[in-house]
C-alpha cells in the first residue's frame, strides 16, 4: 500500500493523454447548461425541475461510466498489453485499487461539479431554487455512491472484453435507469444496480418537499441495505478477479 500514492500519479499521468480529464470536465459543463437553459422558459414547478436533473443526470451516468471504463482499460491495453498492470512489483491488488480510486475520484468530481454549477445558476441565474448548497451536495455523494458497484463491474468488463462489451451495457444501463424510474420500477427497483442512483435521489426530492410514504421509505431501506451488501461484495470479488486474472488474450 506504499506505493500507492505513486501509482495514483503514474495514472494520472497516463491517462492526460486520452480525453479522460476534458469528460469529466466538460460533461458537467455542458449539461448543466442545457438544463439551466432550459429550465429558463420552462414552466414546470421547482421541485419538476430539480427532479428532472436529477434523475436526467442518474440516468446518463451508466453509458458514461462504461465509456470512462473502457478508456481506462484500453490505455493499459494499448501500453504493453496490460503489463503495466500484472507486472509491477507493488502487487496486483494495489494496482487495480489505484486505477479504481482515480476512476471513483474524478467520478466524484465530476458529480459535484454539475449539482454545484446547476445549484448555483438554479438559484442565482434563475432565481427559481430554495433547495439550497446542502442538498445538492448530499444528493451528489448518494449518486457517487450508489454507482461505485458499476465502476467496479464495468473496469472488470473492459480489462476482460474490452470497450465494445462494457459501452454496450452502459447504454443498456442507461436505458433500464430510465424504465425503473417509471411505474414498473416502483418493486424492482432496489434489485437493479443501474437504478439505484435515480430512485435514490428521487427519493432525497421527495423527502425535501414533504415526506417520504411509508411504503417508499420501506423500499428505501431495502435499496440502501442491497447496494452497500452488493458493493462490497463486488469489490472483493472484483480484486479477487483480478488478482487471478493473466490478462486478456489476442482475439479480444
């Protein structure tokens, strides 16, 4: 765990060649443009607009992290066949925790980023936000957590597959994100991992404008128990993976 710190640069390094930093930077940029852009001659109430965000930027976050996944794969694929990874002297399970924390890091940036820039054009562009600094930032942490699980499954996926395998489910995430915050989702949704995020944030608006039922808070309390049981697991599962793992052969 020494070396940690060490291998946390050499990423970093690595991969400002790549479009990894602008993503992260950019994305949030541009879509809390748009919605505040939009949300300028939108006649929906308060609490519409920053549930539509909300569960707009939970529902994007799937195919995002499948693409910032397999970009970090492949960079290593692309830079001695993943040796860079399997061959260093600090230890297989320090280089994935390294290349993993950057992942989650800029992931966390990322999501505070676009919840402060809407927060603060929602109330001080537009004039139209009583929700306050305070939420967001809660909001922004219960998304960044609740996707930790699909950081996870999506770097195995692209280390194994490659990117085609883990955009592919990205977008497909994406997509069940969006039915399960519909009806259909209302019992299924504490089982999905890509729906987590958006139910749980819509959760959050719901709380803040007047109360959660008690059936919701029933299925909030499954959802939170299922996804911290299921992210830790993954995460052991995944370094035990990778661990054992002796790279990914030619015809993938």
């Amino acid at each position: 765990m020494n070396a940690l710190p060490g291998l946390l640069r050499a990423d970093l390094l690595k991969m400002r060649r790549t479009p990894f930093l602008l993503i992260h930077l950019l994305t949030p940029l541009i879509g809390a443009g748009l919605f505040l852009a939009y949300y300028s001659i939108s006649a929906a109430s308060e609490a519409g607009k920053v549930m539509g965000f909300m569960q707009a930027v939970a529902c994007a976050f799937p195919t995002l992290i499948g693409l910032v996944c397999a970009m970090a794969a492949e960079q290593e694929a692309a830079s001695g066949g993943f040796q860079g990874m399997l061959a260093l002297p600090a230890g297989r399970t320090t280089t994935f925790l390294s290349k993993l924390l950057l992942l989650l890091g800029f992931s966390l940036g990322a999501v505070l980023l676009v919840f402060v820039l809407f927060s603060v054009g929602f109330a001080g562009i537009l004039g139209q936000d009583r929700h306050g600094i305070p939420f967001y930032l809660t909001g922004s942490v219960i998304l960044f957590a609740s996707n930790i699980l699909l950081y996870l499954l999506h770097f195995a996926l692209s280390l194994r597959f490659g990117r085609g395998v883990s955009i592919g489910i990205g977008i497909t995430g994406s997509l069940l994100a969006a039915l399960m915050l519909t009806g259909l989702g209302d019992i299924l949704w504490p089982y999905i991992p890509f729906a987590w995020g958006g139910r749980f944030l819509s959760l959050l608006e719901i709380q803040h404008s007047g109360g959660l039922p008690p059936f919701a808070e029933t299925r909030l309390a499954t959802g939170v128990s299922i996804c911290i049981v299921a992210t830790i697991a993954a995460g052991l599962l995944s370094m035990v993976w990778f661990y054992k793992w002796e790279g990914r052969s030619a015809d993938n």
